[in-house]
C-alpha cells in the first residue's frame, strides 16, 4: 500500500499516483491519498487518477481503518 500526501518537496502525491498506475507490477497496488487540500473537487480528480481512497488530514483514526480494509482486500 501507498499513502502518499499531494504536497512534497520533490514530487508531488498526484505524480506519484499516476507513475505508480502507469506501471504494469504496481497497477491493483492499494493509493491511498492524505492531504488537508482533500475538497470534494479534489477528490473526484484524484480518484480518476487512480487513487483508491483520499482521506483528509489530521483523520489518522479513519486512515488506520481505510489502510487495514484495503491491505484486507489486497490479499
């Protein structure tokens, strides 16, 4: 699984979404993104960049959970 934030200092969360979906090994490989920039806008453009789950900081109790359900479903 990847969590990934959208605002880093060398590559942002959104380019590593998409890297990591253009790649054939890591395609059904679990994203989940965690930004406070997490609108609803956002979230839709995020899903359709690959992203399973976007979740809005500081939520860590919620990203505990999200991240257990898809490792769940990854195996």
């Amino acid at each position: 699984m990847l969590i990934t934030d959208v605002e880093m200092p060398q590559m942002d969360g959104l380019h590593l979404t998409s890297l990591v979906r253009k790649e054939e090994t890591l395609r059904e490989f679990p994203v989940v993104i965690f930004s406070s920039l997490a609108s609803e806008d956002n979230k839709r453009k995020w899903i359709g960049l690959g992203a399973n789950q976007i979740l809005t900081k500081p939520d860590l109790p919620n990203l505990v959970k999200v991240a257990d359900q898809l490792t769940v479903q990854a195996f």
